[in-house]
C-alpha cells in the first residue's frame, strides 16, 4: 500500500513514520482504514512533523561515538548504522543507541579522483 514519494518523506522516512505507515498498511489490508482515511492520517502526521522539526536549529553539532555495524555509500546515497551509540548534542548525551544515519548529498558534491 506504499504510494510513491512515501520514502522521499522525511516524516515517512522517520523511525516512527515507517511504523505509522506499517500499522496503517495492516488495517488498511484488514478493511479497518479507508484509502481516505489513511491518507488524512499521514498528512496530519506529515504536517505536525514538519512543524516540529522546523522548531529544531538548522545546523547541530553532534558528537557520535559506537561501533559500525554497516555502511552504503551508492550515488549520492549515504547510510550508517552504528550499534551501541552514545550521541553528544549541546544540550542532551544518548547512550546505547541503536543508530542510522542516512542522507543524500547534493547534486555535484562528489567529484571522482582520478587514479
């Protein structure tokens, strides 16, 4: 029931987005959503989301300290998954941490060294 565009959400794209769209994936095949209904869902998701996230400063400064489990570097595509992080903010330490880091580098960001 994924639409397209699902993944390019970064609300979607969250922890907590992927098992909001799990869930409502399972009541919709269920019969216990509506198409419409869970459209109304994710954009009142979608929506508090973005709101909240454009309370956060643009720019952090974090420091990440773990073990590498695994990493995929594909086009622009980057992914990190780092197990047992501890996480520095300014303002907050995370510990033990379960961690991804994914993002996409801007268009013309990599340049190919010739060998």
């Amino acid at each position: 029931m994924v639409e397209q565009g699902d993944k390019c959400s970064p609300a979607r794209g969250s922890m907590l987005g992927e098992c909001l769209v799990e869930v409502l994936d399972g009541m919709e095949e269920q019969a216990e959503m509506s198409p419409e209904k869970r459209k109304k869902v994710l954009l009142a998701f979608e929506t508090a989301f973005a709101e909240e996230m454009s309370k956060l400063p643009r720019f952090w400064r974090i420091s990440v300290k773990g073990t590498m489990q695994r990493f995929h570097l594909a086009g622009q595509e980057r992914l990190f998954d780092v197990s047992e992080a501890t996480v520095q903010t300014p303002i907050a330490t995370f510990n033990s941490l379960p961690l991804r880091i994914k993002g996409e580098l801007e268009p013309g960001a990599v340049k190919r060294r010739r060998t």
